[in-house]
C-alpha cells in the first residue's frame, strides 16, 4: 500500500489493480467527510468495496462472467469519523476478536452515520451484468421479500439496466441509516449527485451482511476491516 498526493488531495494505491483511493472524501448528502482504511488483495466471485473511518480499506475482488478470472474492479470502505466514539466496548480487541464478533459489525450497520462502500471498475462492463452479479448476492439472503423489499430492488435494478459502465467508473453505495442507502454513480471523478435512494431495512441490512456478516462474499475484505478498526480502537 503506497499513499501519494495528488494536488491537495491524498490517495492510497490499491497495488494490484493500481487503483487509487482518496484517503478522505465527502459524498453527496454526507455530514462529514468519510475516510479509507486500509488494502486488500480479492479473487473471490463477487466484487465489492467501502469507505470508513481514520481507517481505511480497500480490497479487490473478480467476478467470473462468461470468461473466467476476467478482474472487474477495486473496493474500499469508508466511514463517517465519529462511528469509532461509538464502539468503545471493543477497545483493546485484537483483528482475529474483531473478525469474529459479528456483534460489532452489527452495531457498525445500526449506528444512523455514514459508511460507504466505493467500488472502482479496472474495466468496462455493461450494468445489467454488474447488478446480476450484485443480485447473486442479494436476492437469496431475503426470504420473503415484502412489497417493500420489491419495489427497492427493482429501484435498485433499474440504475444498471441498459447502462454502459466504462473503465474507471465510480459507484458509491452509501448507508446514511439502517434503513437508507443511497446509490451514487460517476464515470468523471466523485459524485455530485444522488442517482437512487433504496429504502428497505432487509435491502440495505442484507447488502452489508453480503460484506460484513458471518459469511461475507469477501473474507480477507472482513479482515482487512478488522486489522483497521483494531489499530483505530488500540
């Protein structure tokens, strides 16, 4: 992981995909600026990343298309500043303690402040193959989706049916509380602008759960929070 500066903000480099994660940043509709934590290298199916607190992290994962091993894009979790004031009980824990206490994780989601997940595409891909990757890892985690749960996924397919998404995109998903999460889609830099707002509780609880629950998509994703939120609540 390398930082380097360019004009007057800083990035930290994701090494293998080379992508670049600005170490502090502020998204549409945010009180605060949200700040990255840390790396981390992915070859999972499914691809993803966040934005988090004096933290940073950032991971890279592949999705198997049609071609197999094709790599799709880089991730990184920021969170809003003030989540780590609320997680005193955990202070003192090492990684391996925090990785395995998903209570946690579950107060991570609950506490109504910004955490964002940034994913960065290191290559074209059309949206409706983007979200049908996302979908694999969403639609099975709800049970009985409620009209609800319905309406906010078709809410959420809607932003990537028949959308080209060029190299370099970025796509923010950003929950503002439990039950809100807003979607934020650029191909020039940061967003300026709000493209969708998903409001379902089982919707935005199970896409972090896909990341951050006791079965996440990722692993070394939920480790790498891990080892930062330990050195952040040393």
């Amino acid at each position: 992981m390398e930082k380097v500066e360019i004009g007057s903000a800083e990035y930290i480099e994701e090494p293998s995909t080379n992508v670049k994660f600005q170490t502090s940043l502020t998204l549409p509709e945010c009180s605060s600026p949200l700040s990255l934590l840390g790396t981390v290298f992915e070859h999972p199916k499914l691809t993803k990343a966040f934005i988090f607190m004096v933290c940073n992290n950032s991971g890279y994962r592949e999705k198997v298309f049609a071609i197999i091993g094709v790599k799709v894009y880089a991730a990184g979790l920021y969170l809003n500043q003030s989540i780590s004031n609320k997680l005193n009980a955990w202070k003192g824990r090492s990684a391996t303690e925090i990785q395995g206490d998903s209570s946690l994780f579950d107060s991570i989601f609950q506490i109504p402040l910004e955490k964002s997940l940034q994913i960065v595409l290191v290559r074209d891909v059309d949206g409706k193959t983007f979200w049908d990757a996302l979908d694999e890892a969403i639609s099975p985690r709800i049970k009985a989706p409620s009209p609800v749960d319905v309406s906010a996924l078709s809410t959420f397919r809607s932003i990537f049916q028949g959308r080209s998404l060029r190299k370099g995109t970025f796509i923010f998903l950003t929950w503002m509380e439990p039950s809100k999460m807003l979607v934020c889609i650029s191909s020039d830099g940061l967003p300026s602008s709000v493209d969708a707002t998903i409001k379902s509780m089982n919707v935005t609880m199970v896409l972090f759960d896909v990341f951050f629950g006791n079965s996440p998509v990722s692993p070394s994703l939920k480790a790498s929070v891990a080892n930062g939120l330990a050195t952040v609540l040393k």
